[in-house]
C-alpha cells in the first residue's frame, strides 16, 4: 500500500468514527441508511418495495415528507428478520443496540 492509500483509509475511519460518536438519534434519512446498510439507494427502495424494511415519513400534510428509519428496523433487515419482529428476534435486536 502507498501512503496516499493508508492516509486516505485513515480519514474515512476518522470520519467514521465522528459520526459514529456524534450519533444520538436513533432515525436515519435515506442516505444515512444506506450508509448504515454499505447498500446503494436503489437496494434500499427494493428493500422497502418488497416489504423487507420498514420505514416512515415525516410529512407536514400537504406533501409526501421525508422517509426515514429507525436504527432498530436497519439492524432487523441486516439480520434478514424483515417488518416483523418475534419477542426473540426482537430481544436480540435490542441487544445489538
């Protein structure tokens, strides 16, 4: 590896890490998710389509609104549970939170 490539790595860890450390809300915008899942938004929408992932809009009632998604329903379709949850897999959910 040069040392234009292990600097490069280095500052995408840092900039990881600050977000890692600066997270405090548990809802993700779409971008966010994808990060969250290393998916691209195409996969993600798919993801929604086909009822694997569930999400929500903020809307102000006159347009669709914003979708977004909370960090426990990521963590429930990275582990390939979909929309619903059973009390175990739920509890392992939230253990990984």
């Amino acid at each position: 590896m040069t040392p234009e490539t292990i600097d490069g790595i280095q500052s995408q860890l840092a900039r990881i890490e600050q977000g890692l450390i600066t997270r405090h809300s548990p809802w993700y915008s779409v971008k966010e998710a994808c990060d969250y899942l290393r998916c691209r938004q195409s996969h993600l929408y798919q993801l929604m389509k086909a009822g694997k992932l569930k999400y929500t809009r903020l809307s102000d009632g006159k347009t669709k609104g914003k979708l977004i998604f909370h960090k426990h329903w990521l963590i429930a379709t990275a582990m390939g549970y979909g929309r619903k949850l059973s009390p175990v897999q739920r509890r392992e959910v939230d253990d990984l939170e």
